[in-house]
C-alpha cells in the first residue's frame, strides 16, 4: 500500500511505530515553486490563505522543517530524502535510487507511467483529486520554472526571513530569475544570480550524498546549512 498524502509526514515517527515494516519518502521541493503552483492553480490548502504569498510560504516553510524532523527521527533505513527537482532531471537515477531503498526491483517502465494509467492492470487515478492532471502526463521539467519571476519583488529581499528552510535545504533564497537547479545549489549564499552561469555544476553523487547528509550531521535546522 501507498499513501502520497504529504501531510503523513507530520507524523511520520508514530506511523512508524505503528506500521514497523512501513518506509517513507521525503520528497523535498523549492518552497517558491509550491507556492507559485498552490496560488496560481489556487489549491484549497487547508489552513492556507493562497492569495497571500507570505502566509504560503512561511507555511511552506513550518510544515518542510516538521517534516525533515519526523523524516530524521524515524531515521534512514526507513525515512529517504528525495529532491523533486532531480527526481525530475535524472529520474531513472533516482528511482534506482528508490527502488534499492524500498527492496524493489526497478524496472525501464516507471519512466513511462502515463501508459499505463486508467488500463485494467495499470494504474487508477481519482477524478476528482487535484494532483490527477498533472499525473496523467510525461515526466518533464517545464514545471521547475514556472515559479521564475514570480516571486514578488517586495518580499524577494526578506525571502529568508519567512523561509529559512530554503536555505538550510540548500536552495539559493537570493536567486529569483533562473531555476538551474544543476548550478544554483553551489551558489554563496551571498552571491547574486550571475552565480549561476559561472558555478561548478553539481553531480549525480553530490544530490546522492546531499540527501543523506541529514542523518550523519544529526540535522538541527537552525544550526546546519548544506555546503557543497
């Protein structure tokens, strides 16, 4: 059984207790671009006022940092940290990655699961869940810049404020026009945009060592930031 419902992550350490053979994904994207998707598809977030970008955000932002903490209290044998962003960009890595994690075989077919949707031995999709569009389709990365340029220009300088958990899951809070997810994570948390074109690309194995960098450092949000 799978149960994709995010919010099961607030309580991820006492499921874990009472299901002691369950595994659990944390699947980590950019906080700005779940903001731009939730308000500019307008998501009935419970508890969300999704025409207020701040209030998104630093929700974004509470939720992610419980989340990291439960995902780290069940510990990695059990709890694995996946980057959306990569996952989307070197899939058939990461679900090997995945598979090996949760004692599956991988197979060439998770890379074309939109053929086997709504077929009799393939997968259900409910019409009325919001995510079902989105299913349905190719994997592709068109959705990892549709936030650029969307950040409001009044909020961009406090950014970290509001959502320090950008930075401690090593996203570039100061980058708002580019969404180069291979070069943005190398950036001083200093630097402007132009860092981008100019930073050494990360690798395969860094992402790999990054998500599990949480576990050897015994992560405490407000103390640790990713360097890579």
């Amino acid at each position: 059984m799978c149960n994709k419902d995010p919010m099961s992550m607030h309580s991820a350490h006492y499921l874990s207790v009472l299901f002691p053979n369950a595994k659990f994904i944390h699947l980590v994207r950019d906080g700005r671009a779940v903001v731009h998707s939730i308000m500019s598809r307008k998501l009935p977030v419970a508890n969300l006022i999704i025409t207020d970008y701040v209030d998104c955000l630093a929700k974004w932002n509470a939720a992610n940092r419980l989340m990291l903490e439960q995902c780290i209290l069940v510990g990695p044998s059990r709890c694995m940290v996946v980057y959306y962003e990569q996952l989307v960009l070197d899939t058939a890595a990461w679900l090997r990655q995945i598979c090996d994690f949760l004692g599956l075989q991988y197979e060439d077919s998770m890379l074309e699961h939109e053929k086997y949707i709504g077929r009799l031995d393939g997968v259900p999709v409910s019409p009325v869940e919001f995510t079902s569009s989105q299913v349905v389709q190719q994997i592709n990365s068109k959705p990892l810049s549709k936030w650029v340029g969307k950040v409001p220009a009044e909020f961009r300088q406090q950014i970290q404020l509001f959502a320090p958990m950008l930075q401690v899951l090593g996203y570039n809070p100061h980058v708002h026009n580019v969404a180069d997810y291979e070069y943005a994570l190398n950036c001083s948390p200093s630097a402007d945009s132009s860092c981008n074109s100019t930073a050494k690309p990360s690798n395969r194995a860094t992402w790999f060592e990054k998500s599990k960098l949480v576990f050897r450092n015994r992560f405490k949000p407000d103390s640790v930031k990713f360097s890579f």
